[in-house]
C-alpha cells in the first residue's frame, strides 16, 4: 500500500491546467481502482462502486463501514504515510467508538459521547497537513452531522443511542420489494401490479405466518456443525 502511495500519490501535484488535471484526475483513477482491488483482496468487500442490484445506489453502506472499522483497521492504517499512522490509528479508533454508541440502544454519556466526538474532529483537522502544511483529508456531510450534530440527537433521544430508529430495516424490505415487484406482480396494469405488491407484502407481515417462519441457518456455521459430527 505504501508504494501505491508513492507511485500515485507523490508524483504529481494538483494543478487548474488542462493537461496536469488530465493527468491528475488519471492517477486518482489508478489509485481508486488499486484502492477497490486491494481492500477487496482483504477482506472480500467490494468498496465505492455500484450496488449489485443496479438501482442507482453503491456499496459505501453503514454496514460496510462498520466492518471495516472493526475487522481491518490495520490495513486501513497501512494505506498512510508513516508519520500519520498513529494518528490516522487513532482517529479509526476514536471513529469506531462513536459509530458503535451511536447505533447502540444503550443509555449513554452524552457529555462523554460528545467530548470522544469532538476529539475525533479536532484529530481529523488537526494531524493530516502535507509537507506544504496543506489539509489532504476530508469531511463529508454525513460525517460533520455524526462528529458535531450526533451527541444532541442522542440527548433528545432521552440519552440513549439511535439503534431503534436505524432505517437498515426499512431499506432491507426495499430489495425483497423489488423482487416481488418484478417477479410475483402482473404486469398488466400499474394498477394491478401495485395492487399484488402490497397485498404480497401484507402476506409477508402477517405475525402468524412469521412464527412459522424456519430461520435461516449460515451455510459457514452449517459446515461448522457438520464438520463436527
């Protein structure tokens, strides 16, 4: 990873001009791709690119991060220079920490919460400058609302974490929606596709017909179990 750093990210410097922005914007494309391959070389995930279902989203999910963070911290580290990696170390962890409390349903300390976040902050300005003293690391929106804004949604949550209203639940039920809606509905009218959805999705709810529902059993435990008779 470090040679990837070299190679593409120390060779050249961002210029308004036609011809080093050709170039630029080609060698962010080398190091992106590089960045996919390797981070899917370990640990099987498929980073920034398009949602296998095609529907206009990508793969940069909560979920993606949240094992990332938790399984491969290292390697992450590992795509810095050597002066920022204990910082960049330390910002993972700190980051973690406030993505785990926040999705949590546990009463919180929200002076604590809120001091570890707004340390996290100050890390993230304050230790990632070039030799030209110049800030290479960014913040997006949805990281700004989680370092600054997230301890006061927690405070009026009654002081416990935001777990119960997580929309992962109700994004879930859009991929099985969209299957029933392209394979279980007539499609003789918009009408009466819409009307076998939500009547299948009705079906789907009903608690009598979830009690009866045989769970799901990985097939890696299921090899585990099996290996072991």
């Amino acid at each position: 990873s470090s040679g990837i750093n070299a190679e593409y990210g120390g060779t050249h410097t961002w210029s308004e001009s036609v011809g080093t922005l050709g170039r630029t914007i080609k060698m962010y494309t080398l190091f992106r791709q590089k960045l996919i391959d390797l981070v899917q070389l370990e640990s099987g995930m498929l980073i920034d690119s398009a949602d296998f279902a095609g529907k206009g989203g990508n793969t940069n999910k909560g979920d993606t991060v949240h094992r990332l963070l938790k399984k491969h911290r290292e390697f992450l580290v590992d795509f810095n220079s050597v002066r920022h990696q204990d910082a960049f170390r330390e910002l993972l962890e700190k980051l973690y920490a406030c993505i785990k409390v926040y999705m949590s349903t546990q009463l919180v300390d929200v002076e604590a919460y809120k001091e570890n976040c707004l340390q996290t902050y100050h890390l993230l300005f304050n230790n990632f400058n070039n030799e030209k003293n110049r800030r290479w690391i960014g913040v997006s929106p949805t990281v700004h609302a989680l370092l600054a804004h997230s301890w006061k949604v927690i405070q009026r949550n009654g002081g416990r974490g935001m777990r119960e209203w997580s929309e992962s639940g109700l994004e879930h039920n859009n991929k099985i929606l969209r299957t029933i809606r392209t394979y279980l509905t007539r499609k003789t009218s918009q009408a009466d596709s819409m009307y076998d959805l939500f009547t299948r999705m009705w079906v789907k709810s009903d608690p009598q017909l979830l009690s009866r529902r045989v769970p799901i059993i990985p097939r890696l435990h299921l090899r585990k179990v099996q290996g072991d008779d």
